[in-house]
C-alpha cells in the first residue's frame, strides 16, 4: 500500500513538474494573486478526474488481459526511461529557456470607470470568467495531459493490482501539492523560477525519479 502511493506520488509530481502552459499560467495567477485559489482548485479537480477515469477504466481492461500487464509493465518502463534521458539532457545542456513568471501590469480604471461599483463588479466577473475558461483550456484542450494521466498513470496503476488505488490516491496528492504550492508560493518562487540554473536542478530531479520508476517497473 505504501509503496504504490509513493509511487503514485511520485511519478505525478515528475509528470506535472515541468515547463508548460499550464504551470506558467497558474504561476502568472499567483504572483498577481488574482483568483488563486480557484485556478489551483480548478487544475487540482481536473487532475483527480482523469487520474480515476485512467485508473478504473485501463485496470478493468488490465484484469480482462492477464497478457497485457508486462507489455505495460515494459511499455511503461520505456516511456519514463527516454522522458528521463530527455529531462537529463536539458539538465546537462540547458536550451537557455526560463520560466518568465513576469506577468504584464494590470491596466488601471479609467477616469469614467473609477469610483463606479457596477462597472469594478462587472470588471470582475469578467476578469473571473475568463480565467476559469482560460485554465479549462489549458488543462482539457492539452493532449498531453491524456497521455500522461489517462494512459500513462492508468496503465501503470494496473500493474499495483488491488493498490492501484493507493496509487491513484498518491498521483492525485501529488497534483494537490504541486498546484497548491505553485499558485501559494508563486510570489517566493518567482525570481528564483526564472533561472536557466534553477530549471537545470529541477530537470535533474525530474530524470532521477522517472529513470528510477522505470527502473522499478522493470524490476518489479
């Protein structure tokens, strides 16, 4: 049980972890501490929804094809075995890209609008809607994010057997943390985010835990 709920955790945190449109987004959102919470809600909620759809659905087809447990095994394995060479080789000769966690300044009211509460309250509701489409986009218009949790996270939870829920249950904390501390901690992070070293560092902790898990895939 334990196992599989690191390893769940885990392999959600180095799947998550990366330079997207995503994770900028919900950076920009929490360094201009604007609907912070709503956005890394938003993220979190989709994140536990794919992760189950992948889990029930791939284990049930899993159990039916006793066959297909080592080919996802090996299938599996090879997958987080190049996604942690490739995530070394950025580590080892970086492309120079850096997270600009930079967002532009907020336009400010103008002299008509200023002092109108209809006009501040409309201003935001506005300003509310189309952040929440805009991470709906972000999140469920990615095919990434299919590989990743539907595919990816559901066929390996299979291989835990009776676990995988456990596992499931460590991939979802694992995207509870991650969007949590990225939208909260946005402000903290941002200047140190924005160094080519620092992405360097963090892809070299990606390669080291998806080369272990596909270490453990195999071994396993």
């Amino acid at each position: 049980m334990l196992t599989a709920l690191l390893a769940g955790l885990g392999l959600g945190l180095s799947l998550i972890v990366a330079i997207g449109a995503q994770n900028l987004f919900v950076l920009r959102q929490g360094i201009r501490r604007e609907h912070v919470l709503l956005v890394a809600t938003i993220c979190a909620v989709s994140d536990a929804v794919l992760i189950v759809a992948g889990v029930t659905g791939l284990g049930l087809v899993l159990e039916s094809i006793p066959w297909l447990v080592p080919v996802v095994r090996w299938a599996g394995a090879i997958f987080l075995a190049v996604y942690g060479l490739m995530a070394a080789r950025r580590a080892w000769r970086p492309t120079g890209e850096v997270l600009d966690g930079r967002s532009p300044a907020a336009p400010g009211p103008t002299p008509a609008a200023a002092g109108t509460p209809g006009t501040t309250a409309v201003r935001t509701g506005s300003r509310r809607a189309a952040v929440v489409l805009t991470c709906l986009a972000l999140t469920w218009l990615n095919p990434h994010v299919y590989l990743d949790t539907v595919f990816l996270l559901g066929s390996i939870a299979g291989t835990h057997g009776d676990d995988r829920g456990w596992f499931a249950a460590g991939a979802v904390t694992g995207s509870i943390l991650w969007f949590s501390g990225l939208a909260f901690g946005a402000r903290l992070l941002s200047r140190v985010l924005a160094t080519p070293r620092a992405w360097r560092v963090l892809d070299a902790v990606v390669a080291v835990v998806m080369i272990a898990l596909a270490i453990s895939l195999v071994v396993g």
